[in-house]
C-alpha cells in the first residue's frame, strides 16, 4: 500500500471538505436531534458510499481515457458548477 498517497489524500480531502455543506448538515442534524452517534453514523455511510462511487468511476475512467482529458473535464465541470452557482444566486 502507498501510505503516502494515502495521507497525501486525506489531507487533500480533509482541508476540501472543511465549512462546506455536508458539515453544516451534519452539524444541523446533530444539535436538532441531539443524537450524535446516529447523525455520525449516517453521515459516515454517505461519505463512505459516496467516494466508493467516485473512485471507482474514477479508476474505470483512467482505464479508458487519457489522464489529460479526465483533468481537463473535471476542471471544466468545477467551472461550470461554479459559474452555474453564482449566477443563480
């Protein structure tokens, strides 16, 4: 196993994913119900089946498609969601 890869993801994923919308609603459900186990529990599940989906899509696309044309459609479609965003805002 490539443990440098393994933090080096981590730390990616982890600085990503801080204040966004899957904490808030995590946070949300936590002080409503009161029920952390369960609300920590649910919420680990998605992110688990979440990004079992994303790294399998993922390593099928890099089966198949030159790394060059994934990275340039992912930064493409984080524009796209990003300018989508704002102008509906």
């Amino acid at each position: 196993m490539d443990w440098k890869l393994v933090v080096t993801t981590f730390v990616v994923i982890f600085l990503a994913e801080l204040g966004d919308k899957t904490q808030l609603a995590v946070l949300s459900g936590a002080s409503s119900t009161r029920k952390f186990w369960e609300v920590f529990i649910g919420a680990s599940l998605a992110l688990i089946a979440s990004t079992l989906i994303a790294a399998l899509l993922g390593e099928q696309l890099a089966n198949h498609l030159p790394e060059r044309l994934i990275k340039v459609c992912s930064g493409v479609a984080f524009v796209a969601i990003g300018l989508y965003i704002i102008i509906k805002s």
